[in-house]
C-alpha cells in the first residue's frame, strides 16, 4: 500500500435565591430548572460533528491538512482520490487527546483507508492516525506516526475482519502512550514521543466516509497528578464512557463507565454506586454490571451516580506488593472516588456505595472493612469467603494479590482480620450478603462469622439464581443497600 480539562458529565451547578413574591417563584424556579437541564445536557457532550448539512465543505471549526480537505457528501464525510484531512481548529487542545470517528460502510475498495487522528499539526505532516484498511480483503486497523510526511507503522497490526457501519474507531493520545481503539477495545498501542500538541481530527485515502466525529481533550486530574481522565462518548442509554489512565490501574489506558440518574425519585438523596467488575476489560462472559442496572432503572430509582471502572488483570481489590501498577485498593480508594466525588457530586454529602460478587464480592468486602471511612455500605452475592490462600484461583488471585502473606495479613476474611475492624459495623448495619450458587457454603459460614464478631449485617434468602450479573439477585441488593443506607444514623 501506498500511504502518500476533560470534556463530559460535570459537577451539577447549584443556584439559590430568595423570593420575593410567592407569585413569580413557581414560574422562575421552572425558568431555573430548565436552564439546569440544558445546561447538564450541554456538559454531557464532547467537541462533535454529524455532518448532518448540505454538500461542500466541512466549513468552520475544520482546517484542511496540506494534501487536501475531506468533504461533505450525503450526511458525511469523504475523502478524494488521495491521501486527504481535516484538522479541527474549534477549540484549543492539549497534547493529551483522541479523535473519534464512526465507519459508514462494512467494505471499503481497493486501497481505500479512513480513520481518525490525534496531535495533527503542520498542515497534518506531523499526525498520529489509525487506519481502517481493506487490505485486498482482509481488513485490519492499523496504527502510523506521520513525521515531515514520511510514514512509520507503530505497533502491529490488528486483523479486524470486515467492520460494519457504525462501528466506532478511536485513536488516543495520552503522554507518551498512542492507542487504537474499537468501539472502545484497544486494539493496537504504542509508546511514542516525537509527536506533542496539536489536534484532532480525520483523514482517509481513496473515497472512504466517514460520520459522527467526536473529540476530547484529556487533562491530568488536578486532585491526583497520576490519574488522567478523558471523555469519549455516551451510549443510547445513557451510559458516559471514559478512558482512563492511573500508575495504580494495570498497563495503558482503561475505561470508566457513568450512568447518572435523569429522573431520580423525589426525596431519594444522591449516592453514588461502584459496580465491581469480575473480568478484565469489558468483558461480559457474566453478564454486565452497569448495563444491568440501567435495565432496572436503579439510576432514577434510587438516585444513584453508577460507576464502573474497567482493569488490565481480573480484579480481587487487592494491591500487589510485586507490581505498583497493580494497587488496584488503591486506584478505588485513591484514584477513583476522589475523582468522582470532585467532578460527578451534586450535594457534596454522598454516600458510596458498593456491589459485586464472585471476586468482586469478596472484594467489596475488604474494600468495605478496610476503607469504612471511604465506603459506606456494600453487597457482596454468591462469593468465596472461605478462601484460605492467594492462589486459591490460580493465576487469577494470585496476579492480584501477589504474595500468600498479603493476601493473609490484608484481604482474607478470618475471625483476626475481622476483629480488627470491626468497630465501624457493630452499631450500624453496613453490609448485605448473599448467594446460592456456586459459593452457598462460603456465604452461609461468613453468615456465621459474622454473626460471631457482633458484625451487624443481613443475610438474603437463599435462593437459587445464576452465577451472573443478570440472573435476579441485583434487584434485591439494591433494595437492601438503600435500606441499610436510611438506617445509618451518622454517615461515616
């Protein structure tokens, strides 16, 4: 082939005033409340452009790159015979940012390529892109360095098959890292340095389209200068993706899932919710944790900010003595909850609330006991309590918490570690189990522990229900979540 400040969800915006006149503050309150509504509607979007206008040029908020400008055609955009971009010159961005773009057809022809670019300065001489290449039939995305216009691959390539419409091809740039992302699955990455400012934006080979393009700039966290946080679109349903990066979070660029609440109950105070993956990545073998609780409408229902954060490794909560990338204790408590509490809070006074099983339960748990300062109440279904050592799962515990006497002096649930912290649950309910499938006998003797340190808990019906986020018993957590959450006297 020939190759010629974080944008998304903000914090709420709290007015108040005083009436003058019980008269007009019914009519301005509504005035409020809808500039309120627009403005949270407003924030939840990233620098983007549909297209959607009449034939010609991109027009303003686009700059052609040297080779030449891509054009609208039908609703999107299309590239010419050659190698063709467009820069957006709208806002002003940093070094740390991606570009994203939606494919409008499965095949492309011949050579044709398209793909999104980040860092794209001197009339686009100096560019990262990722490419989307038909490759005589065998497509594969593909990630390049443009310096002075001369071509260098980076990484290896991905053979991705045929891509349908609408598939979402994302390229990120934070520090020194370049990412090549499918609908949010890293596909090809990169470390790379010669490349800094710039910006977004498009670029394709041949005829190739193009639709819906979306930027985001990415800023260090100022709370925590190791945690990078950048926007990268919402879903249908309503569900905020981010892609993150933390020196606690495994290797490269992870991502932080959102779903906030548009029609929270009446008088349901705000809290927020983690939800506790049990598989690296976004993966889904069990079910999925945030699309689950969207389907019940727990936002709305109980007033709930959901978070879900993604991991390199299978996640047990555990910091990892042998790895500093691997503190993953640390990221929640660290990285993660200050992050949201500063940019997602509406009241200042939330709670934090947990929920997972398997791994994640027996996670949430530690996490519950060990930070009862950070958290405040958290359900844990069908999980291994009894679990003696850090190998106990292979690879898969033993990843996580790295050594046997980590796992024994710091995370396993035994009568010591417990009456050692138990002083924050034995006035106050905090914690719901359950669980009836694959961990009946790790759930009913941690019932009994419990019990015998005077830790004040509730314990579901046993019933029988799938090893899966899906399988029913979600729906009866939350509910004992926001019960335990209404009985707590002082928040902690």
């Amino acid at each position: 082939m020939s190759i010629g400040g974080t944008f998304g969800p903000n914090v709420a915006k709290r007015i108040t005033m005083r009436a003058a006149s019980a008269l007009w503050v019914p009519a301005l309150l509504a005035v409020i409340l809808l500039i309120l509504s627009s403005a949270q509607a407003a924030s939840a979007t990233a620098p983007s452009d549909d297209f959607n206008r009449p034939d010609g040029s991109l027009g303003s908020g686009w700059a052609a790159m040297s080779d030449g400008a891509l054009s609208i055609a039908s609703q999107a955009v299309v590239g010419t015979n050659g190698t063709v971009g467009v820069v957006r010159n709208a806002e002003t961005y940093g070094s740390d940012q991606s570009s994203q773009i939606e494919l409008t057809s499965r095949q492309l022809s011949g050579e044709q390529w398209v793909g999104p670019v980040v860092r794209a300065q001197n009339g686009g001489q100096d560019t990262y892109v990722g490419i989307y290449y038909w490759n005589s039939g065998s497509p594969q995305l593909r990630l390049y360095k443009r310096k002075a216009g001369s071509w260098t691959q980076l990484g290896n390539p991905y053979s991705s098959g045929p891509l349908p419409a609408a598939t979402k091809l994302q390229i990120s740039a934070v520090g020194s890292t370049i990412s090549f992302l499918q609908d949010g699955v890293t596909r090809v990455t990169a470390t790379d340095t010669s490349i800094s400012g710039g910006a977004p934006g498009i670029m394709s080979y041949g005829q190739a389209t193009a639709d819906n393009w979306v930027g985001a700039a990415a800023t260090a966290d100022p709370g925590n200068a190791g945690l990078t946080v950048t926007y990268r679109s919402t879903d249908p349903n309503g569900i905020a993706s981010y892609d993150v990066t933390s020196a606690n979070n495994g290797y490269g660029t992870q991502t932080l899932r959102v779903l906030t609440p548009t029609h929270p109950a009446a008088g349901v105070p705000h809290s927020f919710l983690y939800v506790l993956p049990v598989e690296a990545g976004l993966g889904t073998t069990y079910g999925d944790g945030i699309a689950t609780l969207e389907a019940l409408d727990a936002q709305n229902q109980y007033n709930l900010t959901i978070v879900e954060p993604s991991f390199a490794i299978e996640p047990w909560y555990a910091d990892n003595p042998n790895d500093s990338h691997l503190r993953y204790d640390t990221f929640m408590t660290t990285d993660l909850v200050p992050w949201v509490t500063r940019n997602l809070a509406t009241t200042g006074h939330e709670q934090n609330w947990l929920i997972g099983f398997s791994k994640s339960g027996i996670g949430g748990q530690d996490l519950l006991l060990n930070h009862p300062d950070v958290f405040t109440v958290a359900a844990s279904w069908d999980f291994p309590a009894n679990m003696s050592s850090y190998d106990r799962f292979s690879s898969s515990s033993a990843n996580q918490y790295g050594t046997d006497a980590n796992f024994q002096a710091n995370y396993r649930l035994t009568p010591i570690f417990l009456q050692g912290h138990k002083l924050p649950f034995i006035s106050s309910n905090r914690i719901w189990i359950g669980g009836y499938r694959s961990f009946q006998t790790d759930v009913s003797d941690y019932d009994a522990l419990l019990n015998s340190e005077g830790i004040l808990h509730t314990t579901g019906t046993p019933t029988q229900m799938d090893h899966r986020w899906d399988s029913g018993w979600v729906q009866i957590a939350l509910a004992a979540l926001r019960q335990d959450s209404q009985n707590l006297t002082t928040s902690p």
